[in-house]
C-alpha cells in the first residue's frame, strides 16, 4: 500500500492528549458554573434536516453549512439537467441533511420539538462542535466548539444579571484577574437612531460607532457621512458616542439625551435594573461597563448585549450574549422570549495559554508511574499498583522488559509527577524509593505509604 | 412561515436534560477509569478525508459511511456522463470528505501521523459519536457514541490483565454485580483448526461454534458439515466446543487437544499469562470466563480476545475487544502492535435504567430553589442565592411575579430536592422555611444555615 502520510481535512484539528487536558479543563469548569447557576445540558445531533438550518443565517451562512449527501443509491432519480443546473439545485436532489452550523438554530427546533415537555423558564446549555465551510485562517477553523447558556420563557432581568455573575466566575476561576463585560442595549441603539429622526439607519450607525476603538471618531464621523448622515445628526450622536464616566453616570446623560424616546428610555431601565441586582452580588473580578457602541447581532438581539473582553492581553472578544424576543418563530412557536451567553473556548485556550494560567496538576492525569527493573520486580509491583488505584490515584506499571532510562523517559514525555522504581532490593526490603520527578528529590517509604505521599 | 412540526434526521436523537445527567454519569465513569489506568483522552475531527476511511471497512462499511457534499462550486468541473455513472464514481467526483464511522481508524490515523510526538506505549481513551448510515431500528442508532481505550506500542499482556480490571471496576462503579468478561485467544481458535487439518476453514468453523448458544450443538454440527467439515472433523471438535469446567481446568484439556500445534499453544499460554496477573490483583464483581466459542472481529484481532455480558438482564454484550498485531499498517506503519477495549454506552445505559442504577442526587442539578412571594422577597433573596452558590452549592432563584404553585412545579419538574419559600415573614423575621421535596419534610433554619442543611 502507498504510505502517503495521512492527515486530517483542512481547517480541522487532532486534539492531543496534553490539550485535552487543557480543553476540558476550560469545559469543565465552565459547565460547572452553568449548572450552578441550574443550566441544564442538552445535546442535538451532528446532522439536522436541511429544512431547519438553510435561511436562518443568511445566503453566506447556507453556503457555509456542510451538506451530507443521501447515503443509498442517491443518484436512482438523476435527471442530466441537474447537472446544467445551479449547485443550489442539484444539491437539494442529493442532500437533505447538514451539519449543525451553530447551536442556537438547533437549539430553537428542540423548544420547539419538545416544548410539551420542557418546564419553562427552560435554562439549558450545550457543548457541541458546529461546522463552517469558511475558508480556514488562524485562529478560524472549520469544525470548532461552541459554548452556549441560553433561557427561554423568561423576561426578568435577573437572567441577564446572573449572566454577568456567570461571566465573573467561569473567567475568575480560570485564572483571569482583570477582564470587562461590556453591556449595552438594543433599545438604546433604537431610541439614539429615533431621536436623530433617522431610524431607518440604525444599523449603519450601529455598524459604524461599533468601529470607535478602531477608527476613531474621525473615521466614525466620515463613514456616517457617507451613510446618509448630515452633518447636524453627526453633532447630535457625537456625545452619545463619546459617553464618559461611571455606568451610572453615563445612565444620567443618555436619559436626558434620549428624554424623547420612549424605547430608548426603556432600555436604559432596563440596565438600571441590571445593576440593581448586582448591587446585591458581589463580582469577583469582573469589571461592567456600559459601552454604548456595543452592537453585536444586531437583527436577532432585542434587549441587553453582552460582550467580554480580557484585559490582560491583546485577543478579540473570548464572550458575548444578549436577549432575543422571538428565537422560535422560525419554527412557528411565537411570542417566546430568551436571553443567552456563549464562551468562546478556542479564544480563552490561547489566553490561558499566553498567560501561563493553565494548572500543573491535573486529575486527568497519570499521578505515578510504577518502573520495574525486571519481570520478578513487576510481579512485586502489582500489589502497590492497585493499592494506588484504589486509592483513587491514578497510577501506571511500565510493563517489565524495558530500560529504567526508557522507563524515566515515558514518565517525563506524560508529565508523570512521581515515579516508584522498584529492583530486586526494593523486592528484598519491601522499601521503596519514590522520586518527585519535578524537584528529582527522593525518599524512602513502604508500600503502604505510597498513597499517602503521593496525594 | 409553515408551522411544520421540526424534527430530527432518522436514526439520530436528541438527549434531554435527564438524559443527559445520565449519560453523563455513565461517560464519567468510564473516563474516570480510563484514567485512573493511565490512558489519555484524544479528540479527533468529526470528518476524515474519505481516503482515510474508504475500503477499511469492507464494501458494506464503505456504502455506510456518511459522505460530505464538496463545500463551494462542486459542480463547476461537472461532466454530463457522471449521472450516467454509479453512484461511488459521482460520489469521488462531489465528495472528499466523510464522517467518522468509528474509533479506530482514525486513531489509527493519529498515530501515524504524530508518530514523532507520540511516546510509547501510547494508552489513548477516544469518547466521541460516529455515523452510520444503517436502516434505523431498535437500540440501533445512526449518530451514536463509542468508548474505546487502546494501547499502541506494547506487547505485554499485563495490558490485557488490566482490561479485565477496567471493565470489572468500571461496571462495578455503576452498580453492576453480576457480570461475566469472556475470554478467548485468536491462536487457540486458529489452533484448532490447525489439528483437525482445515486452517483455511477457521472463518467458517468460528461462525459456526460462535453460535452454540443460539442454535445448541446439533445446529452448530449441521451447519459444519454444510461448510466443508466431515463427520470425522465434527468428532473432533465436539469436546473443544463442549469445554467444560473451571478455567484453568479448560486450558489444561485445550493443552491436550492442541498439543500438536505451536499456534494454539502459544494462545493458551498467552491466557495462562493473563490470568497469572490477575491473581495479583482483586476483583470487585466480575466473573472471568474462558470461552472457545467466542469470536469477534476475526479478520481483525491476532491474540486474546474479550466480550462482557451482564448476567442481571438479558442484553447483548456491554463491550469487547483484543489484542491486534497491525493497526496502523494500514496507513504505512508496520509492526505496530495493539490492544483496545469498548465500553457499548447504549446498552449500559439501558441496562442501568431496566435495573434502576441510575442514583438520584448527582451535582450536575440544581440542589436548591428559592420561590420569592413578590419583587421585595426577591431582593431579599439575593444574598442568600450567592452564599449557596459560593458554598458550591447549584442553585436558582425563580424570577419574582409566578405563583407559588408554579415556581413548586417547576422544582419537581427539574428534580430540585430542597425549595426555599420567602414571603414578607420571612424577609421580617430572617428566619427561613427549608423545605425537603422528596420527604415533603419542612425545618425553619436561619439564612446563614441553609448551605449546611442542604449539603
């Protein structure tokens, strides 16, 4: 057989055990928290019909969703003209399931599915890859995990109150002492777009402020010219846009800027009460800031917006979330309101990572290795290798036959803490001698003792 | 928009949130385990290049491999002559990618490819779903989990020892008591039929004695006949099919019958050996059983081979596996040589149910409820909410504004065993109404207290 070295498709990954580790590491304690707080984790399948994916994210979005071909004799009713036909076409008479492209659209058909068995409020989350055709670069991939938390029939604002306690905790326990969860409104956007008499424009002033950090307010000035501002709305958004001051502060001005607008009053009530359950809380590590030129999907989010940023390096968004009014109307179930957050595992990885904050120990992995000199040693050895499992430790016996340096070696490349290496004097005296292998120190104790050093 | 009731692909499932804690609970068992006995998890990606996974799996594997539509302009090379073609020829020309149809391979795959990141032995665990496009039918699924742990790169059989170990702790752990891992040897079977002189008919004679327990001797000795056997061959090979006894009563009778062959010898030395490790170490439930007419995956394993049954329900086998001497040849590597277990998650499940195993508190549910009267019980609640969370305790605060009743339904409904009612006397008072939801059972406890009641 050819022996072309095998690989995996292109934008997609092997996950080593040593970033297992580190990946579930961040899964896990970001489901710990999600239960916590009574989210409750559900799975889809990889596969839904196409039905229920294709139009729900746009002509570029149905483009990128990975389409499974009909298993069976598919090509039984082929007409040649599908072939002179449009990809589009021919792709509906071969295909009729695809790959989950993100976990809310599933999530949307679930509700709707089950919504007779489901207690609302339902508060669920789910940890599952989803698929894009995207052209691969880095730090973007083709197969990725998604991480959502997300409450449907719910409209109190404890719910978006409790996703800023989330934040807090999952980000403090990961180590990450200094990060912002920016929050903004859908109603304020609204009601500032309302007031300048320009409505229809939200989104271009939405799109265009949202660059502020980036282009400054020259650059945001000249692209809202050419969006169909004049020169007087620009005069009128510019205070918005350059908001300053505590959140509460920044509250007081836009009251008075948006004064005329009933929306736009609503959503900064709706922030106050945000705050108000916070002052009853208190935040880890979190910094909350009101950011009016958050503006984060834009078409889908009706209420609050989240967006979390770490401040100790310099890495796009690792969070963001906010409320929808209408998520299963697409499936035909109305008038269902919901909030929700996701993580954005792939980013925090590489934070975690620059920053040094992975842990060094880890119940994931081998805590001591067992080396025997010899097939007598290994029989010995057998004994203490279950003593420590049942111990709960996780504990390995090198199978005899093989080098002691081979031996230290395989405990080194695994990041094996300790290691027993037992010859015929240990055999003889029943005195073992373990090794920390990070300090090289040594020391001599019985069997029986192994487990209790070793903990 | 048609209001369509949506729904999943045959053959796939959604898991609920009870599900989930369940399969959950049995996932973190095997894990646990698998780890407690050195072996590392992988992740590998859901889709392979179809030439990783084209023809290791036989024709009837290849038709059932889920193929991935081309993302982009497939058609844009399209010959009108391919809808003329069958079905596998279009298929190469629109597809070059498929979904994962089991573990194997692409561990395989990995282990080529990062061979020079590896060190070996390499114990890897993989808990991951694959896809088959099978006719969906009880207990048999399109989108399903595997569980397998494999060693690479050793040939001791303390390996296999320790898979005995593996299952006997892991079944054990989720309750389990009566359980029987069979054990048989490839070389014995090939040893057998090496003395009554039909070595090229092992196939047929293993199919054959394989079914003893379905269609008792007299079927298994007509269906011999039909393969080729003679009357003499079936004399022969009675007293191996009818082995009788304690096991290392069975090896001494197999030590007569297959004196002439080195082969099955060498099997039943290899067994020998297996069960001198285990009596070094203890069993907590299982029984170990050496039976001849088990046989799995013939084409595919070289020395021991293992199935587990329960002996509490009727189910079929809970997991297997062997010893195989050339996994990664396929890809080029030779020589290395391997052995993995499977835990079938499906059917444990199911077993657990039918045996009520599943326990009943688990922390991955919310621990306790706090059902506020009205807004102000609501922020009184505030506090005592973060104090329970802080304390690790999962924990939910429903929204102010339902009914009592309501918010008591919505406890029962998600199994939460400890409710907290506050009205205006409580908020008065300070005082508290702690409340047991499985024993109906009510204790007044200070705020201060209910971390420690409910613990």
């Amino acid at each position: 057989m050819a022996s072309v070295k095998p690989s995996v498709p292109k934008g997609m990954r092997d996950f080593s055990p040593a970033e297992m580790v580190k990946r579930n590491y961040i899964f896990d304690t970001i489901k710990s928290v999600f239960r916590k707080f009574g989210y409750q984790q559900i799975e889809t399948p990889t596969m839904e019909n196409s039905a229920t994916l294709m139009g729900k994210y746009g002509d570029e979005g149905d483009r990128l969703i990975f389409k499974v071909l009909n298993s069976g004799d598919y090509l039984s009713k082929a007409q040649p003209e599908w072939l002179a036909t449009t990809n589009a076409k021919l792709t509906n008479h071969i295909s009729e399931k695809a790959l989950r492209y993100d976990l809310t659209v599933p999530f949307a058909r679930y509700v709707v599915q089950h919504q007779n068995e489901i207690t609302f409020p339902f508060k669920r989350f789910q940890v599952q890859p989803v698929w894009r055709a995207d052209r691969p670069q880095k730090g973007r991939y083709r197969e990725f995990y998604q991480c959502d938390a997300d409450v449907v029939g719910s409209n109190s604002l404890l719910n978006e109150a409790e996703f800023i306690l989330i934040y807090d905790e999952v980000l403090s326990k990961l180590g990450l002492t200094d990060f912002t969860i920016k929050i903004n409104n859908r109603k304020i956007l609204a009601g500032i777009a309302e007031i300048i008499g320009k409505p229809e424009l939200i989104v271009d002033m939405t799109v265009a402020i949202d660059k502020l950090d980036k282009i400054g307010l020259e650059g945001v000035v000249s692209e809202l010219l050419t969006k169909g501002f004049t020169q007087e709305d620009v005069d009128r958004l510019q205070p918005v846009i350059l908001l300053q001051g505590a959140n509460a502060e920044k509250l007081e001005k836009l009251k008075i800027i948006l004064s005329a607008s009933e929306t736009g009053l609503k959503g900064i009530a709706e922030l106050e009460t945000i705050f108000g359950y916070l002052q009853s809380f208190t935040l880890l590590k979190a910094t909350v800031e009101v950011d009016i030129t958050l503006a984060r999907g834009l078409n889908y989010y009706t209420g609050a917006i989240f967006e979390v940023k770490t401040n100790e390096t310099v890495m796009g968004s690792i969070g963001g979330g906010g409320r929808y009014d209408d998520l299963t109307g697409m499936f035909g179930l109305k008038g269902l309101t919901g909030a929700g957050i996701s993580f954005g595992a792939d980013r925090i990885y590489d934070v975690l990572e620059e920053l040094k904050l992975f842990p060094e120990a880890s119940n994931q992995t081998t805590r001591v290795l067992i080396c025997p000199f010899d097939i007598s040693a290994e029989t010995f050895a057998l004994p203490l290798l279950q003593q420590l499992r049942t111990a709960g430790i996780n504990a390995e016996l090198y199978p005899a036959g093989a080098k002691i340096k081979k031996q230290l070696d395989y405990a080194n490349n695994k990041n094996i803490p300790y290691v027993v290496v037992i010859g015929s004097d240990e055999v003889q005296s029943g005195e073992i001698t373990l090794k920390n292998m990070q300090t090289g120190e040594q020391q001599k104790v019985s069997a029986a003792q192994v487990s209790e050093a070793v903990k």
